[in-house]
C-alpha cells in the first residue's frame, strides 16, 4: 500500500515537473528554447 502512494506521488510530481518545463521553454520561444540554442549557427527568423 505504502509503495503503491509513493509510487503514485513520484508519477505525478514528475508529470508536474515536466508540463512546468514545457510552459518554461515554450514562452521562451522557438530558438531560446532548443538545447542546441548556444551551439545554433541559423538566424532564428520566425518565417523558418
């Protein structure tokens, strides 16, 4: 019982983690988001 609950809040705080993530980058915008975005050589226009 107690490791189905710990299993359960370990699922959702991840969850919660990663939409957190997701909002974070995705207001960032396209380039500012990316990993690759210190390493990028393209220009970032927004008709790409």
């Amino acid at each position: 019982m107690l490791v189905s609950i710990i299993l359960g809040v370990l699922i959702f705080g991840y969850a919660v983690f990663t939409l957190y993530r997701f909002v974070k980058r995705s207001k960032m915008g396209k380039c500012a988001g990316c990993a690759l975005s210190e390493k990028c050589s393209t220009s970032c226009s927004p008709n790409k």
